[in-house]
C-alpha cells in the first residue's frame, strides 16, 4: 500500500526483497556505496530476529527501543522501496504498543527531511563506530519534537474546531446536518456531497443544501480543478490549522 503508484511498484512490492541493493549515488558502482544492507538470503532471519527483539526487550527503556528499532530495521533494509516510510510508521506503532500512544499522531518525517544528512550520517556512525549514544541522542530529539509539534496542531485544531462552532451557531444553526458536518471537519478537512449524504445517511438534496450553506458561511470553500470530475469541497481554517499556517489559502 504505501508503494503504490510510485516507483516502487515493483514485483517484490511488499515481499522481503529477493535482489540486492544499495545505499548510494543512484548508478554508481557497488564500490562506491556509501551502505550495503545484508543480501536477500539473511532477510528472513535478519528481520525474524528484529521483530522478536522489539517484542520481547521490555527491560530498555520505550524511547530507547523505538530508537534502536528504527536503526535496526532501516540497516536490514528488508524491502527494495519504501523503507524509510515504513521504518518512520513503525516509530509510531512501537510507541501504540507500548502504551505511549493511543493513535498514531506522531509523525516524525518532516524533522528528519530537515536533517537529512545528519540522519543518514549518524546511521552510518553507529554502523561504523557503535556510537549508540550518539544516534540515540539524535533520534530521541526528533521523537521529542515531533511530540510537541503534534500537541501544538492538536490545540490549533481544536481552537478551529470551536470557531467553526461558534460561526455556524450564530448563523442560527442548533443542530442539523450541517453542524454535524462542522464538528468532525478537523478529521474530514476534504469531501465531497456523495460522502456527507452516505456518511450521515441523509439525501443527497439534504447534503447538498447542507454543503451550499457552509460554503456561503466560508467554512467550505469549492476546490476548483479542470479536470474534477465532482464537486470537491475543502475547510480552508482547517487546512491552515494543519500545516501552522495563517495566510490566505488558493
């Protein structure tokens, strides 16, 4: 799923590879790699032992594991794409399962695209050195920030969520569909008449005024594309809220 429609929609896609790869320039030589993870014959055993490791060492600290885990799986390197993506959505699956979380709203990928190199380089340290201190030192503070970050887009929502509330109470609405709407947009910031019909299981007439009413408030806005095939509304407030942003959306 996370490689489809992209490049690596291969024949192996989500199979433990069965060719080599490596870690470099693209079309350089093997020589010139900068990592080359084990060959395919060691994956079974290689990712076997990884994942009872992160089952079963409940004696290190959480944050401690989630650090050596990621190093371990993205070393293996057990697939031949998307590797990163899975390694960064397992950060947030050991922390579900270890009780640090309840859903998965950490995403620690756009601190680490920040740091690329240094990311990469503290990898290849502890490969090379076993400097453990030191990757562990960087990957925790990545899995701090992208906590707060989190919690800071948690309160801007749910402070657009209340605006919202309130804009629409005091056009006269006390309930309906539209307020329905309103409520949950911080999750569904992108939809269209057809799902607020089957999602509220209401007629799509019912939705449709619904849907009309809240973008003559501003609180939906019609995305304009070409080549749309259905009317696509947007919560321009909640997108902002998303990304930490006050401008003006187009």
């Amino acid at each position: 799923m996370l490689v489809e429609g992209t490049r690596g929609d291969a024949y192996d896609a989500g199979e433990l590879r069965r060719r080599q790869v490596v870690i470099g320039a693209e079309g350089a030589p093997i020589e010139r790699s900068r990592f080359v993870p084990p060959p395919p014959e060691e994956l079974p055993e290689g990712v076997s032992k990884w994942e009872q490791w992160v089952h079963s060492d409940a004696e290190t600290h959480l944050l401690v594991r989630v650090c050596l885990g990621h190093y371990r799986f993205e070393t293996l390197h057990p697939f031949s794409d998307g590797n990163g993506r899975l390694g960064r959505l397992i950060v947030a699956l050991q922390l579900i399962e270890g009780g640090a979380l309840r859903y998965p709203l950490l995403n620690i990928a756009e601190w680490l695209e920040q740091r690329k190199d240094e990311y990469q380089n503290n990898l290849l340290k502890l490969s090379t050195d076993g400097d453990f201190s030191s990757w562990i030192r960087f990957f925790a503070s990545g899995v701090n920030a992208a906590a707060e970050a989190s919690l800071a887009r948690i309160d801007r929502l749910l402070d657009v969520r209340q605006s919202l509330l309130d804009r629409i109470r005091a056009a006269g609405s006390r309930g309906g569909i539209g307020l329905r709407i309103v409520e949950e947009l911080i999750g569904y910031p992108i939809i269209d008449v057809p799902y607020i019909a089957n999602r509220y299981n209401v007629s799509f007439q019912a939705a449709n005024q619904a849907v009309a009413r809240l973008e003559a408030l501003g609180i939906l806005r019609e995305l304009k594309e070409r080549k749309q095939k259905r009317r696509i509304f947007y919560a321009p407030d909640v997108l902002r809220g998303l990304a930490g942003y006050k401008g003006e959306l187009d």
